[in-house]
C-alpha cells in the first residue's frame, strides 16, 4: 500500500495526489500538528475551522471506502514518522504544498510530489509569464489567464467589450432603506466540533476570539451549498460596493468564499464556472459576474504567483524600516476609541473576518502609516483571520498594504487619511475623532499620521509620481510642524493601547 499524505489546505478529493488516489492501493495520512497550533495565538474559530474540516474530510474519505490515519502529533515530522513506523507504505505521495517550508518538509522527507491543481494557474506557469517582464500588471496577468481560460470571452474578445468593470464597482455605500445584501448561510454545530474546542483546549492551544458560531462552513456539502448561496442570492448585488464599509453589515456582498477555496473545500475552477453558468443564464450583471472572476482568477492567483516567485526572500521585505508592535487595539489587549478600528476589531474577534477593504483601508492602512513591522503584521492576519495563510497574507501584507517591498507590487503606497475612509463607509459619523483635523486631542489619529507619513517618507516618496502630487502638498500645509508633533504623540498612544 502507499500512503497518500494531505495536508491540512488540501481537503478535496480532485487535488493532486488524492485524485489519482484508490482505496485498494492507497491509504490516507491526515495529521493534527499540535505544535503548529501552539506556533502562534490563532483565533479560535481559525483553528477550529481548520481541525473540524480535516475531521470531516477523513469521514467523507472513509464512507469513500479510503483506510484513512488521521493521527494527532506534536509536529507535522512527528506524525509523518510515527505513520511510517506503524505502516511502513511503499511510497508516500503528496500533492505540492502551499507554503514554502511544506515543500522543504517534503522534500526533506524524500516524499513523492505530486503537481498541484488547486489554483488555475501553476506558480510555473505564473513564473513563464512573468520572465522579462520589468513590471508584473496585474491587469495583464488577469486579462491573460481571462484568454487562456475562457471566462466570460467571445472568441478573443471580452464578453461586452471591456475587460474590466472596476468603475462601476466603487460606489459608496448606500443609505440604510436600500440594503439588497442577502444575509450569509449558518451551520448548525454539533458534537463533533465542541470536540474540537476541547481539544484545542487540552492541548494548550492558545487561541484569541469568540468560539465558533456556524459562519463557517466546515465540510465540502456545506461548502457547495455557501456556493450555490452566492450565486443565486448574493452575485447579482456583488461588486457595486466592493469597496464599501458599514457599521450594518459585515459582509455586504462579498462572496466569504474564501476561506473555503483557502484549504480544498472549493476549487477556483468550480467557483468561477458557476458564475459564468450564472451570467449565460442571463441572471447576473456583467459588471457582477466580472468584478467576481476578476476576483479570483486574476487577484487570487496573481498573489499565488508572486508568492513563489519572490519567496523566501519576500518575508523579510521592509521598505520603510517599519518596527513597531501590532497595536494594542487589534489584539484585544486595549480598546480603542477609534470608531472604524473598533469596528473592524469587533468583526475579527466575531468571526475572524473582515473584508479586503476593511483590512486593507482600516486595519492595514492604519498600521503602514503608524510604522507596523510588516512580518509582524502578516503573521497576525495569517492566524487572526478565516482564510489566513502564508501565500495569501504574505504578497496582501508586505506588497499590497505596508507596499514594504518598495513597490515590487503596488505602484504606490496605500495610504489614506479620515477623509478617503469618510467617503468610503458610515464610520466617521458617530466616531469621537474629527476626520477633517489634523491637530489636537480630537484629530482624526488617520489624518495626522497620513501627512507625518508623507513628510516622514518624503525623500522616497517624492520620486514616485503617482504620489509626489501629495507629498507635495503636505510640504505646503502651514501646521505641519505642529501635525509632526501630534503624530508623536498619537503613535505613542497607539503603542500603549490608549487612542
Ligand atoms: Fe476612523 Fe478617523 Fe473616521 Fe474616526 S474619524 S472613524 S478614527 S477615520
């Protein structure tokens, strides 16, 4: 017999190694490393999310008929060891892993690797793309996979002549009366993952958050019926407020699907052919079905492919000699009068999710201008949210939202006063801080910060065209020395958990 060993984001039979895989002639290896739960302080429905759906898997395996170890140790090493000893399988297969030390795992175990299939786009693939390029467009990339993959394309051709819709998708958010977001499915809980939590208890697992409440769903049905959900209720909504945040709903009419193609529940490919199924169908808008594909086999796998390419190096990236804590407020160690913090804190000690434009325009913006270092910040979005993994938040954090690899990814910085997130969501209003000062005791923290962070970075900045209009101007504002002062001050109460 061989083994076929699946790793914890690799929970479908259709990936890899598991396809090819037949009960007669091969068993499965599942293992729960406890020591990589105990790595770092996870949200709890994170890590019950991910133990819960390994859990099922192997069910769904055996009622597959699969003789299934899934063997609980203290590392990913131990319980490879511990199988082949009680085993000892001709050959253990496994499908190519999604972190850079998974692959050195397994290639230091001599273990047969299999391609993987679970993006749409191999990182070789993304690499041949890439070479001789200067600048690696996103939008290139994406129009190239829209050609060589055939979603929403008439012959050569997009599908109602543009490629991208993305202007019709950054609407503010609409007033109260007119909410059309379908609330998201729940699953109930059972037995089986109470006995999750006791576990991760009994191990020692220290976990941040509120136990899970059935948001996430944790086996393949459930994950095809979240599906069948979006597409038929939420995708027609989906895209005019891509970029919208209101105190009412947390998830507007975002997809949350991501956690799900994350560890194998979904794969890209199923996802976007229900949505363009949807579009033929005529029940979807274009600018929906597109903003979405977009979504995924453009941003999602763009990510994927600068990930490998630029590992390992990319972790240790830190353009603006960033070093300061993760802050206070977003750990649960102080509150925060800041009412969009607060907001999207809550929503990660809810459920473990925000969505991109919270994290990227509140939570991430917030820590570039305050001077987060960018690998600390990675790591605690990888084990804070849901759909948190290395290859997701690595690209996400150093490149997209601290741009700390200098601009590699993002042609300029992301950063934004009260102003912008005023526009952008309902936050402002009730919050004690004024959006519009930049001095004293009332000023909105993201105000002062955005002008100290362009007159502390000026001479970078001032080289870069798409933001040298800006930093210009905060050369001109009168009360700069006085903003410079006040974002002392701020960052030392942000530091101390006191803003
Ligand atoms: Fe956030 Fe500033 Fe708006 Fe308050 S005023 S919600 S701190 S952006």
């Amino acid at each position: 017999m061989k083994t076929v060993w699946v790793l914890g984001d690799q929970l479908n039979r259709r990936i890899g190694a598991l396809a090819d895989a037949d009960p007669s002639t091969h068993r499965v290896l599942l293992v729960e490393s406890f020591a990589k739960l105990r790595s770092k302080r996870w949200h709890r429905q994170r890590a019950h999310f991910v133990i819960a759906s390994m859990r099922r898997f192997a069910d769904e395996l055996r009622s597959a008929g699969f003789e299934v170890d899934l063997r609980r140790s203290d590392s990913l090493q131990q319980g490879l060891d511990e199988h082949v000893d009680q085993f000892g399988p001709d050959e253990v297969i496994a499908t190519e892993p999604a972190s850079w030390d998974g692959l050195g795992l397994l290639q230091r175990n001599d273990v047969t690797i299999v391609r993987s299939n679970q993006f749409l786009c191999h990182y070789d693939e993304f690499a041949d793309w890439a070479d001789g390029k200067q600048r690696f467009k996103m939008e290139d990339f994406y129009r190239w996979q829209r050609r060589r993959l055939g979603y929403l394309m008439d012959g050569d051709e997009p599908v109602g002549g543009r490629w991208n819709f993305d202007d019709e998708n950054r609407e503010p958010p609409p007033s109260a009366p007119d909410d059309p977001w379908a609330s998201p499915q729940t699953s109930e809980l059972g037995d089986a993952d109470r006995q999750v939590l006791d576990d991760l208890d009994e191990h020692g697992v220290d976990t941040w958050g509120r136990d899970p409440d059935g948001t996430w769903a944790t086996s393949r049905r459930a994950a095809l019926s979240r599906l069948r959900h979006f597409v038929d209720e939420v995708l027609p909504q989906f895209g005019p407020h891509e970029d919208a945040m209101v105190e009412r709903s947390w998830h507007l009419a975002h997809s949350v699907l991501s956690p799900y193609m994350n560890i194998g529940l979904l794969l890209p490919g199923e996802v976007c052919d229900a949505v363009q199924e949807a579009f033929d169908r005529g029940d979807v808008p274009i600018a929906s079905a597109e903003g979405f594909i977009r979504q995924v086999i453009g941003w999602r796998e763009y990510v994927w492919g600068v990930y490998w390419l630029w590992m390992p190096d990319y972790r240790s990236r830190n353009a603006l000699g960033a070093d300061r804590p993760v802050p206070p407020a977003f750990t649960g160690a102080a509150t925060t009068d800041m009412n969009c913090v607060r907001h999207c804190i809550d929503g990660v000690e809810q459920r473990a999710y925000n969505h991109h434009i919270q994290r990227l325009m509140v939570l991430g913006n917030l820590s570039m201008l305050h001077g987060v270092d960018p690998w600390a910040l990675t790591d605690w979005m990888w084990s804070h949210f849901i759909d948190g993994a290395e290859w997701v938040m690595l690209p996400n954090v150093i490149g997209m939202s601290q741009w700390a690899d200098g601009g590699r990814m993002a042609t300029k910085p992301y950063a934004a006063g009260g102003n912008y997130i005023d526009k952008m969501s309902d936050y402002c209003g009730p919050c004690r801080y004024d959006r519009k000062q930049r001095v004293g005791d009332d000023a909105c923290p993201f105000t002062t910060l955005y002008w100290d962070f362009l007159a502390r970075h000026h001479d970078l900045l001032v080289k870069n065209p798409r933001i040298a209009r800006q930093v210009r101007a905060s050369e001109r504002l009168s009360d700069l020395p006085a903003v410079r002062e006040r974002a002392v001050e701020v960052r030392r109460l942000l530091d101390d958990g006191k803003l």
